[in-house]
C-alpha cells in the first residue's frame, strides 16, 4: 500500500484468483503478489500467470513477492513459483520503489525536497514528501507520536536481542520500524534503520551494537519534531458543521478512492475537515494515524451511503 503517493497507477485484487483474472484482462508493468494471499496464494498465483504467458506467448511481467517472513527458504520458493524480487512486510516505500526501478527499468525519481542540514547528514523528516503524503502537519505528527510510544524502548530491546544472538528477531525489529519510519518521512532515522539492517544482514553484531546510541538519537529527533509541532498554535479551529451544511460529494468520493489503494489523504481530508460530522472525522484519523488508510476508507464509505439513504425519497 501507499505506493499511489509515489505516483505509481495501482490496480489491486482480493485474493490470488482475481489478480491472475486481472492481469490476463490488462496490461502491467509489474505484479505485486502477497504469498498469503486467500482463495489463491501468491506462489500459486505466480505459477498461473507465468503459465498464461507461455500459452499466449506473453513477454513475463516482472513479480515481486511480497512476504512477512525474511528466511532464506521464503525466497527459495518465490524464485521456483517464477518470482524476479522479494520484498518484506510491513511495506518500505523506498525499499519497494527501488525494487520495482531495477525490475522494470524506470527511475526512481527520488525528489530532493528535503530540509537543510548543515551537518550533512540525513534531514529528521522529508518536508517534501510529508506534505504530499499526509497533508496535514499534525496528522503527521499525531502518527510520528504514536510510533515513538510504540518504540520507545527499541534500543534496549535489540540490544537484548543481540546478547543473545536473537539475530533474526533484531532483524525482524529493525525492518518494521524501518518500514515504518519510512512511510513516516522520518530519513534520519530511516538512515540510521538501513544502516542497522545493513550490519545484521551481514550478521556483524558488534557493528549493530555500536549503531545503537544512533538509533536513540534518531528516536530522539523525532519525538522533538512531534513535541515541537504539536505546540504551534493551530492555523483554524476545527467547527461543527451547521445542518444546512453539505457534503462535497465528488471530494468525499476521490478521497475514498484514494483511501482504497492504501494512499495517504494528502489535502483532500483537509478539504473536508469542516463537514464531515466530528464522529466521522474522528473515525478516519484514528485508522490514518494507525496506517490504515483503508479502515478509513471504509468509515468514509458507509457515511457516504448513510448520506444516500437520508437523501432517498420514501417508499
């Protein structure tokens, strides 16, 4: 998900069966198949489409697997089902983005819209990219928030971890905090993360150890830059909509839509913050600032068809 902000054109499936459907309907420059997949797995999925392209004598699309699991055998069975690349669950934006320019070819069009550091390392966030994907600098904020409390005491946690040569389950840590990180704009700390996930992959423990302080810092940086906006003065007080109040129908819509493919609201709920009713609203930022854009989605939806119903004529 969120690789519409990336300006990528997303077609998704719900299960393994619709997307082998899909794809032999359309015409793609990469598939994206979750191995767990329902109905149909991604393996099985992958076998299927590879089998369609032989018979109609198909140039192969390129296929990423897409997988919660980092072992060595996961990406065994991705590359016999037919498989060019392997990515990890949660989803790393630039990590997926790389993964899909080297696949099909294309650039990766890293924008460098990013604040000025004078010391030459990575910027605490991308303001850039933050304002495209979020919008809003406190909704933003509210999730970095929550993924500090969530992780504050990742540091201690992997050093334990590393005591004990828990290597795999530091690497599992680092890349979830890393994806995440990412999705957040966070880049000095998505530097430190890479470099961290760097140093266990290579299975250099005294290196990953000695990242740690680091790790703290970055950390550290990104609760200032939450505290410290979440102490500016808001721009407009938030008001209850009047009951003479509409709904911008094509607005509510192309916000849903955007929702569904696993995008960011960017402006849109902005746009709409003043009528949607403060149940509604509060409903969606909690799904945003938990990553779910399409639980969001789905709290918009049914007010949209609540709206239809009060607007239906009487039987």
């Amino acid at each position: 998900a969120l690789l519409g902000s990336r300006n990528h054109e997303l077609v998704t499936a719900e299960n393994g069966e619709q997307a082998v459907k899909l794809y032999r309907q359309g015409s793609f420059d990469a598939v994206l198949l979750d191995v767990q997949m329902p109905v149909m797995n991604g393996h099985e999925a992958c076998r299927a489409i590879r089998n369609y392209e032989r018979q109609h004598r198909r140039k192969p699309v390129p296929i990423i697997a897409l997988t919660a699991s980092v072992t060595e055998e996961d990406r065994r069975q991705a590359r016999e089902a037919g498989m060019d690349g392997f990515a990890v669950k949660p989803i790393d934006l630039q990590e997926i983005t790389g993964e899909l320019a080297r696949l099909t070819g294309a650039s990766t069009q890293r924008v460098s819209r990013k604040l000025a550091s004078q010391s030459g390392q990575a910027p605490v966030i991308d303001a850039g990219k933050m304002r495209e994907m979020w919008g809003s600098a406190s909704a933003h904020a509210r999730a970095v928030s929550r993924f500090v409390a969530q992780n504050k005491d990742a540091a201690a946690q992997l050093e334990t971890l590393l005591q004990n040569t828990h290597i795999a389950q530091a690497r599992q840590v680092v890349h979830r905090m890393k994806g995440t990180a990412g999705n957040l704009c966070l880049d000095e700390l998505y530097s430190v993360l890479a470099d961290l996930e760097q140093q266990l992959n290579g299975q250099r423990t005294d290196a990953a150890r000695k990242a740690l302080p680091r790790l703290q810092a970055g950390m550290l940086a990104a609760e200032q830059y939450y505290v410290a906006i979440s102490a500016q003065p808001p721009t407009a007080t938030r008001s209850l909509p009047s009951e003479s109040a509409k709904i911008d129908l094509h607005t509510l819509g192309l916000l849903t839509q955007k929702l569904r493919r696993g995008e960011m609201p960017g402006n849109l709920l902005e746009t709409l913050s003043q009528q949607l009713p403060p149940e509604v609203y509060q409903q969606v930022q909690e799904a945003l600032d938990n990553f779910e854009p399409e639980s969001a989605a789905h709290v918009l939806n049914n007010y949209a068809s609540q709206l239809q119903q009060e607007a239906a004529p009487d039987a």
